[in-house]
C-alpha cells in the first residue's frame, strides 16, 4: 500500500477546528446571533407594517433620485424610476411581496457588514506590500471556493437561520470590495502622492485626503458587486433556512412546480436590476457633481 | 550665510550603494557604474550654494539628474550621502517630524504636469498645504483666495482643475506652492507643458512675483530659452554631475565645454548676448574740467578724431569733435562744456544685442555704456559689435560654416 493511499485528514483537522472555535466562542457567536436576528427581524416587520403601496412609491422615488441629488429638483432616472416602481408592483401582484422585503433586508445587512470589514482591508492592502501579499492570495482562495461550502461552518457557529445565511453572504461577497478598494487607492497617480507629500502631508492625511476620495468611484465599482454577489447568495442560503425569495424557489425546486420557480426568479432578478442600477449611479455621482 | 548650501550631494538608485559610490571615488561615470553594480549614480558630488531671493536654474539633458536633484532638496528622495542646508540647518539629519515641519513651512513645489488634485476644487487644492498645517477654514480660505488673486485666478476659485487650461493649471500649482508663504519655491520643468507663448507668460510672470515676493526659487528646465531668461544663475547637470555653473553670459560666451555648446547651439544670440559682451573699455576719455588743448592733445597720441568726455568720477557728460575743439583753441576758449554733444544713445550693461542696432544712426557715434550711477563702463562700436554676432554665428552653427557666418553679420546692419 502506497502512502498516497493514506488519506490525509484534512477535513477532519478542520471539524475539528471548527468545533474547537465553536465551544471555545459559543457564547460570543451566540451573542452576535441574537443581536442581529433581532435586527433584521425588527427591520422587516417595520417593512411589513408599511403599506406595499407607499413602500413602491417610495422605492421608485429613490430610484428615480439616487446620484441627483445636487442636480435641481426635477433631475433624475426616469427610466430606473417607473421600471422599480412597475417591477416591485409586479412583485407584489405575484404575491412575492413579503419574501421580496426579507430578501432585501438581508442583502442589507450582509453588505453593510462586507463593506465594513472589507474597506479597512482594502486600505491595509494598498497601503502595506506584506498585507497585500497575504490578503489578496485568500480572496483567491475565498472567490474559487463553492458558494455552498460556507454555508456548512456557518450553521454550528450561528445555528440554522437568517444570520448564518449573512455569515455565508458576507464572505462570499466581500472579495470585489476589498480588491476594489485596493485598486481604486493604488490607481491614484505618483505624481499626486508626491504632491500630497511635498506638502508635508502625513500618512494619515493623504489616505483620507486624497487616496480614498479619489478611490471612491472604483470602491463603489466594487461595491455594488459585492451586492449583486449578496443577492446571489442570499438566494442559495434558503438552504440553511434564509427566509425571502430565495426560499419560494428552494420550495418550487422541491415541489418540482415550474411555474412558482420562474415567478420566484423573475422577482430576485427584478431586485438585482434595482439594486444594480442605483448602486451604479451612486458610484458616478461624485464624478458628475460639478 | 547662504539660504541653501548643497555639499558633496550624491543619490544611488538601487539597494546597495556603497560598491557603487566606491566605483565613482575610483573615477567611473554612470554607465560603466551601472553595467559593474547595477545601480544608477543619480547624483555625485553635487555642490552648490542659493542666496535668499536669488533664481536659480538648473539645466540639462534628460536623465541627467535634474529631477532627482530637486527632490533632494526637500527629501522626496533620500540623498545617499552629502548635506542639504537650509538656513543653516541639515535637513538630512531630521526626523520625521522635522521634515514635515520643513515641507509644510519652508518649501512649495510647483510640478511639471501640475499634480493638481482632480477631486478638489481650485481653491481647496490651493488650500491644500494650509488645511494639513491644521488652519482653521476661515483663514485658509482667505489666504487661498490671497494666492489666487496673486495668479489673477480668483474669479476659478469654485471650478475644478479639468475645467481650466494648461496654463491656468500651472497657475494654480503655482498659487497652490505660494499658499502658505514659503521661502523657497522649487519648481520641477514647471512651464514644460505649457505652449510656447503661454510659457513666455508664465516667465514673466513667475519673474514679476519673483521681484515682489523676493522669494529664493530653484526652477529646472532643459530648455536654454528658459533658463537664460529666468536664471540669476545657471548650474548644468550631466549624467548628474555640475559641468558649469555661472551667469547667463558666462555659459553663453565661455562654454565649458562641448556638452555646454551643444545646449547653446541654436539660440537666437542677437537676443540673448547684451551690452556687456560687445563692451569695450573706452580706450581714452577727457575730464570735463580739462582744457581743449589737453583734449586734442590726448586725442592726436590716440588717432582719435573724436572722445567722450566725462567728470572725475567717470559720470558720462557727452562727446567732443576734434574740429569743434580746433575752432575753439584758436578763438581761445578754455571750457569745453559748451563744445559737447550731448544727446548720446546710453545703455545699461544688460541690453540685449538686438536692441542697439536701430541706435546707430548716420553719426556713427558709439553707443555709452553706463551703470545705475551714469558712470561709464564702455562703448559699443559698430565694429565690435558686428565682431560679436559673428562669433555668436559661429557658436550657432556649431564651428561649421563660419564663413558664410561673417558677411551675414555683416549684412544685418
Ligand atoms: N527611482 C529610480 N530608480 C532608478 N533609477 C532612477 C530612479 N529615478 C531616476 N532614476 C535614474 O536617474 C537618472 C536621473 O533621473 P532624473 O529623473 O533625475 O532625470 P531628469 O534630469 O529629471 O530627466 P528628465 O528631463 O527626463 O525629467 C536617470 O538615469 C534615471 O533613469
Ligand atoms: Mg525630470
């Protein structure tokens, strides 16, 4: 018997890894847990509490305004405006609603934290040679991994439910910020960081400065793939009990009903289009401002 | 005590400069240092002091370390080895913190592609400098708005960089440097970019703030137009070494050598060359409160049938003919104040050349030499001055044809 017959234990070293982390920072996963399923529950009853009506109203409204703020009263994305506002009736009429909302609130909450953990990251990377060395292999390694794999680590440490399903999203949708984030501060040209350091500026001053205002454009690049992953994910956490759009088509999957499946699936690209669409504005906005 | 003083200043790219520096104490040039060590010699031994107010240019070819030199200065590259002084103080020596404090106060750098900062607006880029010494908005402002109106661009204070062009960009780099009031403007091939005749602007203009705002500027240029009509003084830089150092007229009229005559080759020298170069002494002059006689006496031992006249103090009073003079010793007059031609062309010794032909008129008289105090430092005859183009021709048209060279001077005027 050869020795390459002697399988590694690899994946047992990582259960038990994972068990390890799970005993070890129950209290603290747990803790985190509660916390943010009480948000995000709290999120979406106050969204079910609105009237659908009022609530496309002011979607299509917001759609309509993002990236025009500075531009008049009556400038905006027509287009983007009646398409959310006849999309999200559409949803409704398909009686998608609820899962729609549960859907996006957990797209929100999963971004926000991406971004949070992902934008001190991107700035670590850009700004030290050793961290880029280190972060940017690990989003090879974190963008190649099947999606469905996170979900497994994310249940012991969360239990089954919305938050192990934003676990999972986060780390699956983190990578684009981080490398955007990266690219956009290591794109701003030598000449200005040489300028900005002429002047006597400080580390600190020239990153908040110069290298992340100017950064901002390609950060929200990144940004909104990050969201568009989310959505993705969202979708395929229904495995481990997300609620929303993507549980419809987990249950359309099961009862093989074809039907229900591609309405289910209009709905979750409808909401792509939306989120895509504003999120892109935002990145340009600053572009467009003067 | 110089406001810069540069001593034994040299820059090795690469990670192990000492081999290298050891290579160059041995004699080598650049490129024999890079093919043994693989590292560049930017710099070597460079030396050099700038008075407070003065202009100084440095020149030279591309590569020749021109860029490296000026960020030196203030340490955008580390210098290898050798001192950087400014007022006395070794800015090679400071700390982190130090350096900072000198960047923000001392220095203001003005870039050849202007570096202005795209997502700012003209005057927060021109703010820039005061806003990260931590001045409060109102007195920033007000200070930005004060450097704007010194490049006469307030009326942009709101727009953003890509709306303006060229040449109001280098403005506002310029207002930008000048901005927190610093002594020494450092400006990298500023005007380089800029079109021929706003670049002629741009000149005066940064000579005209020069003269109110007496600051002590190191500008760079590999352009000669440029660094003859901006530069007090001009250093030229080859395969980083200084080659000369001098005045204007010095690097014109006695080039170093065949690296500096390939730089003057082709400038327009009629233009450049002043009164200085075509000067010669007077060969003899009269006192005023001399006699006719004496007069005519020094003019016969000189073969001069006509001599200028001035006091004691060498201060021009005017011309004298030799006939006039005749006349008037035999009617027997003693002064000759009377006998004077008075309305002689005078310069000063920094006239450019081309000036002073429309000067000679059917007289041929000899155009004065004076100085601030009117007192004389030679004449320009028609002679020397033809001597002088001709020469200049020469220099121009690389030694080549100086044949051709003469009667064309010649045939000017
Ligand atoms: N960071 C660097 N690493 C290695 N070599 C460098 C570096 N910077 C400059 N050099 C070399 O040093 C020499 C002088 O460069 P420098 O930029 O000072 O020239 P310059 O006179 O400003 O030229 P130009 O007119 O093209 O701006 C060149 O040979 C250049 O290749
Ligand atoms: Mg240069």
């Amino acid at each position: 018997m050869s020795f390459l017959d002697n399988k590694i234990p690899l994946g047992h070293w990582v259960e038990s890894g994972l068990d390890f982390l799970t005993e070890e920072y129950s209290s603290v996963t747990r803790t985190i847990s509660d916390v943010t399923e009480n948000a995000i529950f709290g999120l979406n009853d106050l969204l079910f509490d609105i009237r659908p009506e009022l609530l496309i109203v002011v979607f299509a409204l917001l759609a309509w305004k993002v990236g025009y703020w500075r531009k008049g009263l009556f400038a905006g994305n027509w287009r983007l405006g009646v398409f959310t506002a006849v999309g999200f009736a559409l949803i409704y009429n398909l009686g998608l609603w609820d899962s729609m909302l549960e859907s996006f609130t957990l797209v929100l909450f999963a971004t926000v934290v991406a971004v949070a953990l992902a934008v001190p990251l991107g700035i670590l990377a850009a700004l030290y040679e050793g961290m880029y060395r280190i972060i940017m292999p690990v989003l090879d390694f974190m963008q190649t991994m099947p999606a469905f794999v996170y979900l497994i680590p994310a249940i012991p440490f969360f239990g089954i439910g919305p938050v192990a399903a934003i676990f999972a999203t986060v780390i699956f949708s983190m990578p684009p910020a981080i490398r955007f984030t990266t690219l956009g501060i290591r794109q701003v040209p030598t000449q200005l960081i040489e300028a900005a350091d002429a002047f006597g500026s400080t580390k600190a001053q020239k990153l908040l400065k110069l290298q992340l205002p100017m950064a901002v454009p390609t950060m929200m690049a990144g940004i909104n793939q990050t969201i568009m992953l989310a959505l993705s994910m969202v979708v395929i956490a229904a495995m481990i009990g997300a609620d929303g759009l993507g549980g419809d088509v987990w249950k359309a999957i099961q009862r093989l009903q074809p039907g229900k499946g591609f309405e289910a699936g209009l709905a979750v690209v409808i909401l792509a289009m939306v989120l895509d669409r504003m999120t892109q504005k935002l990145g340009q906005a600053k572009r467009q401002s003067k | 005590m110089p406001k810069i003083r540069v001593r034994s200043l040299s820059k090795v790219f690469g990670n192990n400069p000492t081999p290298a520096l050891k290579l160059r104490d041995k004699g080598l040039k650049r490129p024999e240092i890079l093919e043994k060590t693989g590292m560049t010699l930017g710099l070597s031994k460079i030396e050099f002091d700038v008075n407070e107010g003065e202009l100084l240019v440095i020149m030279g070819l591309s590569g020749s370390g021109k860029s490296t030199l000026i960020r030196c200065l203030n340490r955008l590259i580390e210098p290898t080895e050798g001192s950087v002084e400014i007022n006395g103080q070794d800015i090679v020596k400071l700390d982190n913190k130090g350096l900072l404090r000198f960047r923000r106060e001392t220095f203001g750098m003005v870039f050849q592609h202007f570096a202005l900062f795209p997502h700012r607006t003209v005057l927060e880029n021109t703010e820039y400098g005061l806003e990260i010494q931590g001045v409060d908005k109102g007195s920033r402002a007000k200070k930005g708005l004060e450097a704007l109106q010194l490049v006469g661009l307030e009326e942009w204070a709101d727009a953003y960089p890509d709306q303006l062009s060229g040449g109001m960009q280098q403005r506002v780099g310029l207002s930008r440097a000048l901005a927190a009031d610093p002594d020494i403007l450092l400006m990298d091939e500023a005007f380089s970019a800029l079109d021929p005749l706003i670049r002629r602007d741009m000149q005066q203009e940064l000579l005209d703030l020069q003269t109110r705002m007496k600051k002590t500027v190191i500008f760079i240029t590999h352009d000669l137009d440029e660094a003859l009509n901006l530069g007090d003084r001009i250093i030229l830089l080859k395969d980083g070494e200084i080659v000369q150092e001098g005045s204007p007229e010095e690097i014109l009229t006695h080039p170093a050598n065949r690296y500096v005559e390939r730089f003057i080759e082709g400038v327009d020298m009629t233009r450049i060359l002043t009164a200085n170069a075509a000067m010669t002494p007077a060969r003899a002059i009269g006192y005023l409160n001399d006699g006719p006689r004496t007069v005519l006496h020094r003019m016969r031992e000189n073969g001069m049938d006509r001599m200028l006249i001035t006091t004691r103090e060498r201060k021009l009073c005017g011309l004298v003919e030799a006939d006039v003079l005749n006349e008037a010793v035999k009617r027997g007059d003693r002064r000759i104040q009377d006998l004077l031609i008075t309305d002689l062309h005078k310069v000063s010794e920094d006239e450019p050349l081309n000036n002073l032909f429309p000067l000679f008129d059917e007289r041929s008289y000899p155009i004065a030499v004076v100085d601030e105090q009117d007192r004389l430092k030679g004449v320009v005859v028609r002679g020397s001055l033809l001597a002088e183009l001709a020469q200049a021709a020469t220099v121009e048209s690389g030694q080549k044809d100086n044949k051709q060279a003469q009667p064309e001077g010649e045939h000017i005027v």
